[in-house]
C-alpha cells in the first residue's frame, strides 16, 4: 500500500459464513486463532499485498454513523481489544445478513487486529476484515519406498491471492475511519454486498478522489457534451483529452479557473464546461472542489482511460499523443482524409 501498511497480527479469530439466501451454515468459533511465527509471516503476506492503493474510503451511514454496525463493532474494538472474540461474531453475523445474492460462496471470515501499522508515516492500531471465498486445487508429491512417488490432491486456500478484504485505520473516527478496500472475486449485482450491504463505504474526500473526480468530469465532457454543444472534430478532442492529462501531470495542485482557461481556453467552452460540471455534480450526487493538492496516482491511473484515439472505419486508428497542429482533416474526390506530419518514421 503506497501510504499505509499493516504491522503485526496481535489477535485474530475466524469463522466461517455461508450465504443466507440458500441456507449455507454460519460457524462461529468459540476462541481465538493460536499462531506461531511462521503462520504470522504466512497470514501477513497474504493480508497486506492486495492493498496496494491510495484510494480510500470510510465507513458511513445515512442518518447518523452511528447506525453502521461495523463501525460500531470495530470501534468497540480499538476501543478494548479483549472484546475481539466477540465482536467478530458480531460482524460474522452481520455479514451473513447481507449475504443474500444467490452467486455468494460461503468461506472463511477472519477479524484481525493488526499493532505497529503505519499511515502517511503515523503509527497506529488498524482491524482488518477478510473472506476467503475460492479455492485452489493443490498436488502433493510423496516419495514411496522403492524408488516410487504418490500423488495426492487437496484443495486449500492461494496465499497470493485475497478475495475480500478491507483494512480499518484507526485515524479519524468521526468521519468512519480511514478504509482501504480489496474485492478480486465479485462483478456487478452481487458484488454489492461487501462494499455496499456489509461494510457500508463511501470515498473518502482526499486528492485522489478530487482528482479523480474532475479527471472523469473532463473525459465525459470533451467525449460526450461536447461534440452536442460545438462543431469539435475528433482530432480537437483528442487534442483536448491530452491537454487535460498534461495540465494534472505537469502541476502538483489543481485550480478550476486555471485549468479551464488553459486547457479549454474558449469562453463559451468554459461556460458550457461550468454548466456541464454543475449537471454532473447533481446526477452523481458529487461534491466536486475547485482546488486541491493533485494525487500522482489518481492521474496515472485515470490517464489509461484517456485513450487519443481517432477510429478511421474498420480501416485505421490514429493515435493522437501531442501537437494538434501536425494532423489536418479534408476531403477530396476520395474521401474524406486526415493529413499527418512528422519528421522520423520507426
């Protein structure tokens, strides 16, 4: 994880939660999980690689953040870390409410309290929640008398690979925490239940979600608003897209008014981008700030989605990566063409 990362397992307990809906079993242990050094380096390295992000999150509800039950049981937690036992059961059982979507797989649910975890460079305590949905398939080889070998099968759990997972930081209580979440198994309606049901998140309100934010804000206006509003060819929008990638790569803080004088520089773009930004904000139930410190990683990962290209038929694809002036558009007794400088071909 770029700015936080977990320390050591002081407590752990694990359980097993199946899927409500179809009467899966929900086993609850009675005591903590006993682990010696080995399995502590075994389970770190399982839990901690998968939140490699600066994209946060934190837990809320809409009434009052009190009403989220994982709040509540985490912060008992932190608060007493001998009520661990049992505040895992508590959110075994929560967890199993909301596992009602019918492709839910039953597996092992672990609550960890992790010591010595590190945060922007800030020691503190984080609980980290976990299932293990999947399992692999593994081959035992055994050497037999004789000079023979036996093969045995066994299926087990892919340390290299967490299906479900979040860490909670204890750092800003009042606002849910600091949460960084990890689900590699569930895609579309039934992958809503962990994020959504169970744990109850929201981004966090940082530089990468402002940065994200107005970069998805930019894409879909040069991409979709625009072309509606203005005559813009596709080359000016690619022009456009990269332009706006630049001005975030080149700057470490962002400034609305700089930035749609620069990159849109037209009056009535700029107004049509402001109107556009308000639309934007309403629909998506955002809050999108008109200054802010600009997240190198937001921008790297959004830049992949900012892809210059000009699709020619099923013929050709140009790829616009700079200067807008050495690419021309026309027409002839052919066709329609796009004319195209440079200096070195490779």
């Amino acid at each position: 994880m770029s700015s936080g990362n977990i320390g050591y397992i002081d407590k752990i307990a694990v359980h097993l939660v199946g899927n409500k809906r179809t009467n899966d079993i929900l086993l609850l242990s009675k005591h903590l999980l006993a682990i010696d050094e080995t399995l502590q380096k075994l389970l770190v390295g399982y839990f901690n690689p998968s939140f490699k992000t600066e994209e946060y999150f934190s837990l809320y509800h809409e009434n009052d953040l009190k009403y989220n039950e994982v709040y509540g049981f985490v912060s008992t937690i932190f608060e007493d870390s001998s009520c661990l036992m049992n505040e895992s059961i508590n959110l075994a059982k929560h967890l199993y409410e909301t596992s009602y979507h019918p492709n839910i797989k039953e597996g092992e649910f672990y609550v960890v309290l992790f010591r010595d975890c590190t945060f922007n460079s800030e020691i503190v305590n984080a609980v980290g929640i976990f299932k293990s949905e999947n399992k692999d398939t593994f081959l035992k080889v055994k050497p037999q008398g004789g000079g023979d070998f036996n093969i045995e099968t066994d299926q087990g759990i892919n340390i290299n690979k967490l299906d479900k997972g979040c860490l909670i930081f204890n750092i800003d209580k009042g606002n849910g925490y600091v949460v960084a979440v990890v689900d590699n198994t569930n895609k579309g309606e039934d992958a809503k239940y962990w994020i959504d049901d169970f744990l109850h998140v929201r981004p966090r309100k940082d530089e990468y979600y402002n940065t994200h934010n107005v970069l998805s804000l930019c894409k879909n206006f040069v991409t979709k608003e625009l072309p509606q509003q203005f005559n813009v060819q596709k080359a000016d929008q690619a022009d456009l897209l990269n332009r706006s990638v630049q001005f975030f790569k080149e700057k470490d803080s962002f400034d609305m008014e700089e930035f749609t004088n620069e990159v849109f520089a037209q009056r009535e773009v700029i107004d049509s981008f402001n109107k556009y930004k308000e639309n934007y904000e309403q629909d998506r139930d955002l809050e999108i700030a008109d200054s802010f410190t600009i997240s190198e990683s937001a921008v790297k990962k959004q830049a992949r989605a900012f892809k210059s290209v000009i699709k020619l038929d099923k013929n050709f694809h140009i790829y616009v990566h700079g200067n807008r002036n050495l690419i021309e558009q026309g027409e002839d007794e052919k066709g329609k063409f796009y004319k195209v400088y440079y200096q070195e071909e490779s």
